[in-house]
C-alpha cells in the first residue's frame, strides 16, 4: 500500500496534528517506512512460538479465595457528617 500526501494529510486530520503543505511529502515518506516495516513482520514464522503474555516468564501468585469479616455499614456511616438508610450523603457538585 503505497501512502500519498492525501493519506498523510488524513492523517494528520485524524490525529488532530496540524501540518504545514511542506512537511507532508516527509511525512508520507516516514508512514510509507511503517507500514513497510509492519508487512515485513508477516514473513516472521512464529508456527513454533508459543504464545506469551510477558517478554519474561513468569508464574502467577495463586492465592485461596477466602472471604474475610466486613464491617457492618451502620458501624461505617457513624462518623459521617451526614448519612441516610445506610448511605454516605454528599453534597451536590454537578448542576
């Protein structure tokens, strides 16, 4: 796929990057180099690499689901300034 000055100045309109005219030709140029480099990375074979979620292995820390003593809400509301059926109240902020 070949980029033109209108590609890259698409792009700069998607983006929201203002470009002056003269600066676009280098621009396609340096996209055109991208995208070059991003279609050679379908030659790689990967057919043996197995897929990996970090460049560095790594086993995750398992621990027991245990669920833990709470708080009662009305123990939890007793120092708020203002608190209704168990609610924190706040004062508006937004109109």
């Amino acid at each position: 796929m070949a980029i033109d000055i209108d590609d890259a100045r698409k792009a700069a309109h998607l983006a929201r990057i203002r470009v002056n005219e003269d600066e676009l030709p280098g621009i396609a140029s340096e996209l055109q180099a991208i995208l070059g480099f991003m279609s050679s990375l379908n030659d790689v074979d990967v057919a043996d690499v197995e897929p990996m979620s970090s460049a560095t292995p790594m086993q995750l820390k398992w621990r027991s689901d245990d669920v833990d003593p709470t708080i009662e809400r009305a123990h939890v509301v007793t120092n708020a300034p203002d608190s209704r059926e168990g609610f924190f109240v706040v004062p508006k902020v937004v109109e």
